[in-house]
C-alpha cells in the first residue's frame, strides 16, 4: 500500500476550481511533486517544490501544503485537463520515493 | 530540448531476464541523478530504482530489491535497468526520468516515453 494516499477519483465543472489532495506523514519533512498523465502518455510534471510550474503549464495549476497534506488546485478547469494526477514524495524513511495512488480527474 | 529515449522491453518469460536503456540528450546527464518507474496495466505510478551521479548510491523499491539492477554509463549519457527473476506482476510499462534532487525536494523531469515489458509463458 502507498505511504501516500489521494482520492480515487474526482469530477469538476468545465470552468470551475478543484483540489487534489495528497495525505501522507513525509510531507511533514519533505516537498511533493505532481504528476499529469493522459491515456497511453508519459506522465508531464505540473508541480514541483511545492508550488513551482515548469515552463509550458498553464498557471492555472497551483500547489499548496499544510500539514500531512499537499494540494493540487486547478483553478478554472479546461476539458484537457482530464487526465490522472499523481503526488510524489519521499516515504518516512527518506531514502525512497514514493507516488500516491492517483486521482482521475474528469471535467463535466 | 531536454530529451530521454528508451529502448528494450518486450516478451520475456517468467524468471527470464531484461535489460532496459535510456539515452539522455540535451541535459547534462553526467551530473544528474536518474529513476526509473514503472506502471503496472491500469495500474498506477510505481517507483522501480535510483541512481546517484557518478553511481555509487542506488536505491530499489522493496518489490525489486534483488532482482533489479541499475546502472548508467555517463560516457554514452545512458541509463540501465537490468531485471532478472522477472515475475507475471513485474508487467507493466518501465519510465526512465531525470530525478532531480535539491534538498527536501525532489521531482522527475523529464520522461522518457516508456517502454513495455510483458512476463509471460
């Protein structure tokens, strides 16, 4: 089982602003990155150090931390955005990385 | 461009061997850590291994301590993952990434576009 735990799935209104969530005790000591992943693709970086963007991602991707918990937030969701999401970090240890389980993310 | 192409993957049978590759262009491999990840079919992100810059610091994931190995030769900018005792859960496509490390984070970037290695009779 993932150290880190993400909601299943989640649905947003085309237009509209949705977190994704990533539970897990490394984020008391150690950054996540996140993950886009459309089907039969590679996954493309979105987040990393908490909440920088890579050149070439919209800014309407954001991402936040507090806690054990570290958020993704799309704010004004676009039909392309549909995709899984996955957090990575560190595991307790902080020898190995670990993912989240993915959350799929579907735009209405 | 920053750039990492795969090659290897296939058909192999159970507790037959593997060897994947990963050429890297356009970044400075040599002082670069690098992963590789795995995704089962339908499955989720799985994290296989790592590797330090000059490898002599390697990590694996639990479920391929033993049986994987990784290495890399930064004469040829490449990255390896030998795998033995493949297993019928060991299926799944096989990323190689840049694994970029600064301090209390750590994130992967770029990807190579995967390679499919299927354990089966």
């Amino acid at each position: 089982s993932s150290e880190l735990t993400q909601d299943p799935a989640v649905s947003v209104a085309l237009g509209q602003t949705v977190r994704i969530t990533c539970q897990g005790d490394s984020f008391r000591s150690y950054l996540a990155s996140w993950y886009q992943q459309k089907p039969g693709q590679a996954p493309v970086l979105v987040i990393y150090g908490k909440k920088n963007r890579p050149s070439g991602i919209p800014d309407r991707f954001s991402g936040s931390s507090s806690g054990n918990t570290a958020s993704l937030t799309i704010t004004g969701a676009q039909a392309e955005d549909e995709a899984d999401y996955y957090c990575n970090s560190r595991d307790s240890s902080g020898n190995y990385r670990v993912f989240g389980g993915g959350t799929k993310l579907t735009v209405l | 461009e920053l750039q990492l192409v795969q090659s290897g993957g296939g058909l192999v049978q159970p507790g037959g061997s593997q060897r994947l590759s990963c050429a890297a262009s356009g970044i400075t491999f040599r002082s670069s850590w690098m992963s590789w990840v795995r995704q089962a079919p339908g499955k989720g992100l799985e994290w296989v291994a790592n590797i330090n810059q000059d490898g002599s610091e390697t990590y694996y994931a639990d479920s391929v301590k033993g049986r994987f190995t990784i290495s890399r030769d930064n004469a040829k900018n490449s990255l390896y993952l030998r795998m033995d005792s493949l297993r019928a859960e060991d299926t799944a496509v096989y990323y190689c990434a840049r694994d970029i490390v600064v301090v209390v984070s750590d994130w992967f970037d770029p990807w190579g576009q995967g390679t499919l290695v299927t354990v089966s009779s």
